[in-house]
C-alpha cells in the first residue's frame, strides 16, 4: 500500500493549534522548578499588558471624501479641477466633505495644514465660518454682513477684509463644522 511503518507507528506532528500551544505550555512549565515557573507566568503577563496597550492606542478612523483643493486663509485659492480622494481621520464630525486650509488668516483657530470640515450650505448668516467662491477663488472666512455691506474676515488683523459686492460672483460652497490640525 505504499505506508511507510513509521507513518503508522510514530507520533505524527500536525500544525499546532492554539490549544496545542497552551498546552505545550503547560507541560513544559509544569517541568519547571517554581522559580522558573514564576519568570514565564510574569513573561505572559507582561506579553499581554503589550498586547492590550497597543490594541487599546489604535484610533478609530473615520473616512471623508477630502477635496485635494485647499481654501485659502489668506488672500485667494483659485479653483481648478479638483481631484476628489478618501481620508481616514481619528475624529468623528457631521461633514458632506474636508478640505485642506492654506495660508494663516485665520489663525488662531485654523492653521495653515488644517482639515477643515464642510457641511453643504447656500445660507449662512452673519458671523458664520464658511468657505466661499468669490470670482473663482476659494476662502475659508468669517462672513460679515453688515448695513454698509458683506465681507470675508480674517480672524487675525494681517489680512483686510474683503468686501463682497454686486459685480462680484459669490457663492457659499459651505459652512466649517469642524476642524482636524496638528495641535
């Protein structure tokens, strides 16, 4: 039949299974002096208090549809053909979509490498945080609406604002609900 004897006589080794490893364990430490056998229970402990830690420092990710085309804080971010991708970020906000900000406007509460976070919207009012297209350059702004006028506001005083006016084409892309940055 083409068996070898030792096929049917000696121990045959199968892939260890999860259970046939404790059980390994135990039989080989069960051999161990009681010293010896302190050192691999304090060895397993310290493998397990790792293994907890790291799963434990692992962020839930939340995936956005990100727009590749920043807004600027600053002085205008021409709008192209913008390039639409998924982001993965540890932080949970009620968005249609992220951007990122370029430039320092609006500092101090948005920074230049910052993911904004933008909900759809065609009406904001005054004092909202918005991203705007005014003749085809994107802002991330404070809008001001005010008895001589409607402007985009910087947040800090290195930037005027600019005032929006009937001649210009202004629209409201959206209003910021959230921001991700590295501080």
């Amino acid at each position: 039949f083409k068996v070898e004897k030792s096929d049917l006589v000696e121990k045959y080794q199968y892939p260890k299974t999860s259970s046939s490893i404790l059980q390994s364990i135990t039989e080989t430490s069960s051999k161990l002096e009681e010293d010896r056998q302190i050192i691999v229970l304090n060895t397993a402990e310290q493998q397990l208090d790792e293994q907890n830690s790291s799963v434990s420092n692992q962020e839930e990710l939340f995936k956005y549809d990100y727009y590749d085309q920043p807004a600027s804080a600053g002085t205008g971010q021409y709008l192209n053909d913008v390039n639409k991708e998924t982001v993965e970020l540890p932080v949970n906000i009620d968005a249609d979509f992220v951007i990122p900000i370029y430039g320092d406007s609006m500092e101090p509460e948005y920074h230049s490498g910052d993911y904004a976070f933008i909900k759809l919207s065609v009406d904001l009012s005054d004092g909202s945080i918005g991203v705007f297209d005014l003749n085809g350059d994107a802002y991330i702004k404070e809008l001001r609406i005010t008895n001589k006028g409607s402007y985009l506001h910087s947040l800090n005083q290195n930037y005027p604002d600019i005032q929006i006016t009937e001649n210009d084409n202004f629209r409201v892309i959206g209003t910021v609900v959230g921001r991700y940055g590295k501080d």
